[in-house]
C-alpha cells in the first residue's frame, strides 16, 4: 500500500476558501483563519468511501447498533494497549460536550459546582453556565499542566459547601496542549475518591498525540471506576460536522448511564456514526501521515515564533495541534483601550488584547486567550492544523504587525 501523502499539505489557499464551513467563512478573505480547531485537511480516504457507500445505498436513517463503540475499542486496543474497552458500558451522543452536559445531568443538581482547570476550553464555560451548573476554576501550572495543589484545595473548599460537586478535565489539555501523564491521572483519581468528587474527562483529542508524549485513557488508572470518559473522531480526523460521539462510564457509573434519557441516543448522526466508525477502524495510516505534519508544523512554529517573535512565550504541545502562546511581552492588552475589554467567557469568538491586534493590523484570526478563562488574558491560541506556507505567512503577518 502506497503511503499516504502528508493530510495538511493536500489542499491549496484557494481549495480552502471553498469550504462552507466555520473557519474559512467568518472573516474576510484577506484573513488567514488559524484559530476555530479545524484542520486544513484533505479527508481520509477510508472516511469518504463509507459516506459515498451509505449515499449510494441511500443508508441516511437512524443510528443502531454499537458499531462506533467497537470501532473504538479496535483503535483503543491498538493505540493505547487498552485491551478491555468496555464496549457494553457505552452510549452515543450528539457530540462531546453535549455528552458532557448529559452525564453532569446524571451525576449532578442545577446550581452544584464543576470544577475546571483554567485556562481551559472556552465551550466549557457556556455549556455549563447554560446547564445551570456553577463553574469553579483551579489554575494551571506555569507549564500548563495540573496544579495538583491547587486542586486539592479546590476539591476541599467546593465540597464543604455542595453535597456534590464534578471535576470536568481535558485530556489532552486544551489550550496548552499538556498531555496528562498515567502518575497525574492516578493523583487525581485519588484525590477526586477522597473528596467524592466525580470526574468527567473531554478525551475527543487523544488520537492527537505528538511525538515524545504518549496518552493514558482515564478509565484505565486506579480509582476511575466511577468516572466519565467522552471519546470522538471529530477533532483526529476533522468530522466536527459529522456529529457523533461515545460516552464511557466506569464500572461503578453504570446504573448513572443507565439512566441517560433514550432520546441521547436519537441526537448523533447516522453518517456520523458511519464515519467515526470507518475512521476509527480505517483511518489509522492516514492519522499517522497527518501526526508527522502536526509534529513538523509544531517544530515549524517554534521557529519561527523564535525567529519572528523571540518576546512571546511557546508552550510546546504534546498532543493537540493548538499552540498556546504567551503574548503579555508584546504590550498589547492595554486595559484602558476599549479594543481590549474583555467579554463574556461563554463567547468563543470574543476577541481582546493581541487577538483583537492580530485580526486588525495582520489579518490573522486566532484564538482570544481570555475567553480560556483565569490565566488566560494575553494569551492567544494558534491552530497549526493547517499547510506550512499559511503558517509562516500568518506568523511572517504577525510580526510585521508589532513593527
């Protein structure tokens, strides 16, 4: 079998701007769209062969059957070495963080607080505000990983005022791109068990993992047995628009997903379904060609943030193709401009401070760091899923626009 070509490299500027999509529809043409998570990619072949077979069969009813859960459990057992997926302990769902929504709704009253570590995924904020649940930010460290400290303290202080409370993780981390290690999983666990804290973990990046780092599903450490996992194809293969997802519970949160109201199920998308399924089993020689691009483009965007825009700080990602850079040394969040007053958190395209500065003066749309949340401001986050001219156009943009 031939290999297959680098993902990121297959469509042009133009091919691009064809698309109806989110990310090449929101701004003008003259802008360079690195900040919504989809990649500029070609789609898998195996993907496009299960669609075009279901299309010509007229195969567009309803979902059945478990075929994406034991899709996943092939890949899990192959890229992971979890060779007990539980197949029979799983759900779909519409999507992740509609999943997530559904399992706080099972473990969970309005007003009960979910823990959060900031800066962290801006949907979480509106998803969970809508569901009427009260979010609580525990910080990241520094290098952009879970303070284990810090969390503690928040497990301690939410539970002696909440009779429940939940711990909604994202794994890997987004924006900072942090894998978390199986020896941070296993602390958290343990000290969620502590405090009866349950744990919900967004895992719809874990086949994005980079060279050098390596994913530990959550429900695979000690103590996670009455823990939440969401899983997807959406992000590994760019099929946001092809909704679907799986919810795992642990072996103790069975009788909670037992309870998941059956019309979940009725949300997620027939060809979704199908194509998470192909990619999962399929797609594996075409997410590998596209690793090595994300790796390089990681490596690309190093260098030239270096080269470019030595002030800003990189944190190098592990898993994820989301960069998040530290832009506070270039002086562009002037609280007193009202280009840079901040928004609500529940708005993902809000922009302040060097967002807003980037989109302006250089014609980049990135990512706003403050609707991430505490620690966020100054902050941008840059999708590098995309072909490595537009990505050295777009950072050569950036640092012309500083002067």
């Amino acid at each position: 079998m031939a290999p297959v070509p680098n993902p990121l490299e297959a469509l042009s500027r133009e091919q691009l701007q064809q698309r109806t999509s989110l990310k090449w529809n929101s701004h003008p043409a003259d802008v360079l769209p690195l900040w919504v998570a989809e990649m500029d990619v070609s789609l898998a072949e195996p993907v496009a062969q299960a669609l075009h077979r279901a299309v010509d069969l007229g195969d567009t009813g309803y979902p059945f059957g478990d075929g994406l859960a034991r899709a996943l459990a092939e890949f899990a057992a192959k890229r992971w070495g979890w060779s007990d997926f539980p197949v029979d302990r799983t759900a779909i769902v519409p999507d992740v963080m509609m999943g997530i929504v559904e399992v706080l709704r099972l473990v969970t009253e309005p007003g009960d607080p979910v823990i959060v570590n900031a800066p962290v995924y801006a949907p979480f904020y509106a998803f969970l505000t809508h569901a009427d649940r009260q979010v609580v930010e525990s910080p990241l460290t520094e290098a952009g990983r879970v303070d284990l400290d810090a969390l503690v303290e928040v497990f301690r202080q939410v539970r002696t005022t909440s009779p429940r409370a939940a711990y909604l993780i994202s794994n890997p981390h987004n924006p900072t791109g942090a894998v978390h290690t199986r020896a941070e999983l296993e602390a958290i666990a343990v000290l969620a068990r502590q405090h009866g804290v349950r744990v919900i973990v967004d895992e719809i990046h874990a086949p994005l993992i980079l060279a050098g780092a390596e994913f530990t599903p959550y429900l695979t450490v000690a103590g996670s047995d009455d823990a939440f996992s969401l899983m997807s194809a959406s992000k590994g293969w760019n099929l946001a628009g092809l909704k679907a997802a799986l919810v795992i519970a642990g072996s103790e949160a069975v009788d909670d997903l037992a309870r998941m109201p059956e019309e979940v199920s009725h949300g997620p998308s027939h060809l979704g379904i199908i194509a998470h399924a192909a990619a999962f089993r399929h797609g594996g020689d075409w997410l590998d060609a596209l690793l090595v691009g994300l790796d390089e483009n990681r490596t690309l965007l190093g260098d030239l943030l270096t080269e470019h825009l030595p002030q800003v700080g990189f944190l190098r990602p592990e898993g994820t193709y989301l960069a998040w850079v530290d832009c506070r040394p270039l002086g562009l969040d002037a609280p007193d401009s009202e280009d840079n007053v901040e928004g609500d958190l529940a708005v993902v395209s809000d922009l302040a401070g060097p967002a807003r500065h980037f989109l302006d003066h250089a014609r980049v749309a990135l990512s706003s760091g403050h609707v991430f949340g505490a620690g966020g401001r100054g902050h941008v986050r840059i999708n590098f899923a995309t072909s490595r001219a537009i990505l050295t156009e777009a950072v050569t943009r950036m640092a012309r626009s500083i002067g």
